[in-house]
C-alpha cells in the first residue's frame, strides 16, 4: 500500500465525482458553449463575488496568463523569494511576459506592506523597471502552507492602490486558508484585482484551476489563454468534477488539516527532528538533526512505503490530502515514532 505525502495533487477522483463527470452536461468551451465549465465559471465568481471566472487546465497557466495580463514587458513584479511563481512555473514570468520579480524574505512565504513598500521602484526614475504588479500567494506552497492575516492583505490593497499596482493572489490553496479564518471569498474577491484558484489540489479534482477578476480582465485573460494553448473542448466533464469538488469534498478538507497536525506533534515528540515549520494546514516542512542521516530516514520511511518530498537544503515536505486514509496515517505516526537515527 503505497502511502504518497508527495503532494496534495496525488488524489483520483473520487466514486461520487466520477459520476458527477460522466452526468455532466458538454459542448465545445472554444465556442463558450459549454454549459458545465459555464456553470462552474459562473459558481466560482459568484462565490468570490467577483465579475468573471474562467477555467484552465492548470494552476501555472492560470498564474501566467493573470501576470501577462497585468504587465508589459520590461516591467517588474514583486513577491517572496519562496513564490510558485518565481520558482516553480519554469520562468514563466520572463519567458511569457518579459517580465523580471522583484523578491522579498517573507515570513513562510508571507510578505508584508512594509516590504513591499521598500522594493518599490520610483516611477519618475526611469533607470529603474516599472514597479506594475504584487503576486501574493495564500496558503504558502514553499513556506509550508502558511496563511496571510486579512489585515495585512488589506493593508497591502491599500498600498497597491497609493502606487497604482495591480494585486493578483495565487489562491492555489486558498480553499484552505478559508476553513481556518473568518474571512469570506468575497473578502478576498473585494480585494484583488485577479485570484488563481486551483481545483487539483486538496478539492481533489483530476485537472483544473479559476482564474477570476473583472469582466474586462477575464476578456482579455481569454485571448492569452488561447495564446497559451489552454482552450479546450469538451471540458465540461473536468467542470463537472470541479462543481462536485466544491459542494461535496471542500469541507473533508479539514481532515487534511488535522492529519497534519497529528504528524507535526509527533515530529515533535521524535529527538531526530531539529525543525519544524509552524504547520497552519495541510503541509508540513521539517528538517533532521544534523547528526541524522536524510538519507537514512529517507530510505526507512521508503521501506514502509512512505513516500514524501526532499526540497533540498535539508528540508522535508510531507503534505496530507483526501486520499491519506486514516490507516495510513496511523501507519506513518508509528514509523515516525519508532525510528533510530
Ligand atoms: C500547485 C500550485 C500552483 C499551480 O500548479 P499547477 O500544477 O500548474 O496546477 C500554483 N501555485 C501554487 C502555490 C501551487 O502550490
């Protein structure tokens, strides 16, 4: 029995899902004739409260299309040094939008107005790039699924509005940040000009991510889209899965959460372990003592057919998600805690 921490993408579908795609309703979406990835655009927005959605097949083209959106080439972006944008869409930011990032040591992941304030680039100095677009991402991939205070994103908004720079949020798990806050999708739709949301994370969809924002932005998004090669056919049966993912498999998520906790506190308890990172969510990030051998523990795990991530650096990353039954988290707590390093 194969037990995958490598990510929260690692789901199928589930049987109820299944079925919600093989009922589902299609047409061809290149013609806007679909009425599934319709009905899906038009739940995402209306949950967000925002003007528009529209479906793509990935997180990474939905982040990349909002940034060609936003910017021209030559101009600058600003994010923490740890952003999926800077380090995990295969520089994209230069390759599609000529565009550099201007990058900042948050706190896991986090940045705050202050920062963003000192990096800003005085448009009247014209040696400098054009300061054009902030980049937040909420919960945090790489800075171990952290989330943002509301009050400092608001401040931020505030910031942007002063400096006439856009805002967009890669929400990849923004679902996740929502069910340990107070804050409602609308807050967040009120706030930024655009937000990525994917559906193949801990929702537990095959394939999919929104992008949302205004009516203008999303015409406009449309156009990069096709650019990009993302229109696609009949998609309504990956819309399908998205709707069904939202009303039923959102809420399990909580689950996600709680196993992550229950990892963290062992980790804790286990004298190899020098650091764990806060674990707000569905991601933890730790590293061994030096005297432990990565390796070693690497290899034990593998032996009970656990698997997890190396992000270098001596960093570990397990993540939890819908398919991580709870057999197998029972297995993994024992493992961890029985081993000699
Ligand atoms: C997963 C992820 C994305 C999108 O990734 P895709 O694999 O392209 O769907 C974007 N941002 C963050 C923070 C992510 O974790």
């Amino acid at each position: 029995m194969k037990i995958n921490l490598i990510s929260d993408t690692v789901t199928v579908p589930s049987a109820g899902m299944l079925q919600a795609m093989q009922n589902a309703q299609v047409g061809d979406d290149v013609f806007k004739e679909d009425p599934t990835v319709n009905a899906l655009e038009e739940k995402v927005a209306k949950l967000f409260g925002m003007e528009a959605a529209m479906f793509f097949p990935s997180g990474t083209m939905a982040n990349q299309t909002a940034i060609k959106v936003h910017t021209q080439p030559g101009e600058q972006l600003i994010c923490d040094h740890f952003a999926h944008v800077y380090n995990y869409e295969g520089g994209g930011v230069s390759f599609n939008s000529g565009v550099s990032c201007r990058l900042i040591t948050g706190n896991q992941g986090r940045i705050t107005a202050q920062q963003i304030e000192e990096v800003i680039n005085p448009t009247e100095f014209y040696h400098m790039p054009k300061t054009r677009l902030v980049c937040l991402e909420n919960t945090t991939n790489k800075g171990g699924g952290a989330f943002y205070d509301f009050e400092e994103i608001r401040k931020i908004k505030t910031l942007c509005d002063k400096h006439q720079l856009g805002l967009h949020l890669d929400g990849a798990r923004l679902w996740n940040a929502l069910l340990e806050t107070t804050e409602q999708p609308q807050d967040y739709g009120q706030t930024f000009d655009s937000i990525s949301v994917c559906l193949s994370k801990g929702l537990g969809c095959p394939v999919g991510s929104v992008l949302l924002g205004s009516e203008a932005f999303i015409q406009q998004a449309l156009r990069i889209r096709k650019v990009f090669g993302g229109g696609m056919r009949q998609a309504g049966y990956l819309a399908a899965a998205g709707i069904y993912a939202i009303d039923h498999q959102w809420e399990d998520m909580r689950q996600d959460h709680q196993k992550a906790k229950e990892l963290a506190e062992i980790l804790y308890s286990c004298d190899y372990v020098k650091k764990i990172e806060p674990v707000c969510t569905n991601i933890i990030i730790f590293s061994l003592l030096d005297s432990a051998n990565e390796l070693n523990f690497v290899e034990q795990m593998r032996q009970q057919d656990i698997h997890f991530m190396r992000l270098g650096k001596g960093k570990l990353r397990m993540v939890t998600h819908r398919d991580y039954t709870v057999e197998q988290h029972q297995v993994v707590l024992s493992t961890l805690k029985k081993m000699k390093l």
